[in-house]
C-alpha cells in the first residue's frame, strides 16, 4: 500500500547547523514530492515541492533531493535559524490519484 | 483575503452530540480534502472530493459524513461523537492534477468532553 516513513521524529540543531529530514516512500507510482511546514498552532503550509524529473531543488536555505531509483527524498535547511523550529513534513502523491500521503512528522528544534 | 477557511476554530462538545465543520476555498480549485491531525500530529487523509463528486474515502467510521454543496465547499458532519474523535481537522484543496500544491485551512480543533 502507499506509505511515506519520515526521519528522524525530532530533530535538534544549534543556530547556524544544518538540520536533514529524510523520508521513503512505497509507492513507484508517486510523482509529486511536496514539504511542509507547520508551526505551533498553525495549518501546514508548503516550502518547497519536487516533482519527479528533477534531481534536486533550491530555495535559498532550503534545499530537496530526491532519488527515484530509492524511493528517496530529502530535505535540508542550511544556516537555520530558531524561526525555523516547526514540525515538518513530507509527503507524496501518486499520479493517477489527488490525495497526498504525509510522513509521521519531525520536530526541529533551533537552539539560539 | 483567506484562501482556504474552515469553521469553526475551536469547537467544544459532549459525548454522543453531532456538530458540523464548514470549510470554502476561493482559489478556484476542483479538489478538496479532510485531513485528521491527531496528537502525536500525524496527518491523515479522511476523504477527497473532486468536482463535488467523492472520490477517496478512506477506513472512517460511517459517524463522518462529507457533503460537497459546489466545488469551492466541503463540510463534515459527525454524528455520535465519541473521545476519540478530539483532534484537528484540516480542510485543504487542490486542483486535480498530480503536481498541484495542496492548501490548508487553518483548522479545526475538536474537543470532545
């Protein structure tokens, strides 16, 4: 069936480190590989999306790879910063299908 | 000028009531989804809607019932509410394609006593 598995849970990071969030997903099917972030109290909002003829993308701090062959993708934020610390998550969606599977969520914490 | 609202924000209830969520997106989408938020902050997708017409409808107790008046709404009803239904719930929407970015609502915190 489809599944997304993200890591690590939680994640902590001092100001100006760089944090890595990876996840897998089952489905070869998926073509569509967004990231999102929400913050305490907030809705989930996107940062950043690959789609799947693309190897990897940047937006400025923010960085995705992704790996069909594995069925992996990756997100790094480089220089973070404590506005960063939010729970992300990835997800993907298959092709044929609207709805987006999300991974279990990570916790990041910038330390000042 | 909120793309995708839901209301209400908070919503308060006893065990064994029915109580409704609306959700409007005016982003001209024709996909629009609930998702569950429990509180180890898992996402979970509870139904999809496209063109007004049901289309996922995942493992859901038969208490939730979505109702889509028009493409830019999608309401939940639930009946008999039990404990385990306390959660977020978050209303989004999309166009059908595959690539298309998925926007959220704000959410809907549900509480049940």
């Amino acid at each position: 069936g489809e599944n997304v598995e993200q890591h690590p849970s939680t994640l902590s990071v001092q100001e100006g480190d760089s944090a890595v969030i990876k996840c897998t997903y089952s489905d070869s099917a998926s073509n569509y590989f967004p990231w999102y972030k929400q913050e305490l109290g907030k809705r989930p909002q996107l940062i950043i999306d690959i789609r799947s003829n693309v190897g990897e993308k940047k937006d400025q701090r923010i960085a995705v790879t992704l790996n069909k062959t594995a069925k992996h993708f990756s997100l790094h934020i480089t220089e973070t910063q404590p506005e960063d610390s939010a729970v992300y998550f990835c997800a993907a969606r298959k092709r044929s299908g609207g709805k987006l599977i999300f991974g279990q969520g990570t916790e990041l914490s910038v330390k000042p | 000028d909120t793309a995708v609202s839901q209301t209400p924000k908070y919503l308060v209830t006893q065990m064994g009531n029915d109580k409704s969520i609306k959700c409007e997106q005016n982003l001209g989408h024709d996909t629009m989804y609930w998702y569950k938020q429990d509180s180890k902050k898992f996402l979970k997708i509870m139904f999809s809607y496209n063109n007004k017409e049901l289309i996922i409808n995942e493992t859901v107790p038969n208490r939730f019932s979505p109702k889509s008046p028009d493409k830019a709404h999608l309401n939940l009803h639930i009946n008999s509410l039990e404990l385990g239904d306390s959660a977020v719930y978050f209303c989004a929407s999309s166009h059908w394609d595959r690539r298309a970015e998925a926007f959220f609502g704000q959410g809907t915190r549900l509480t049940v006593v």
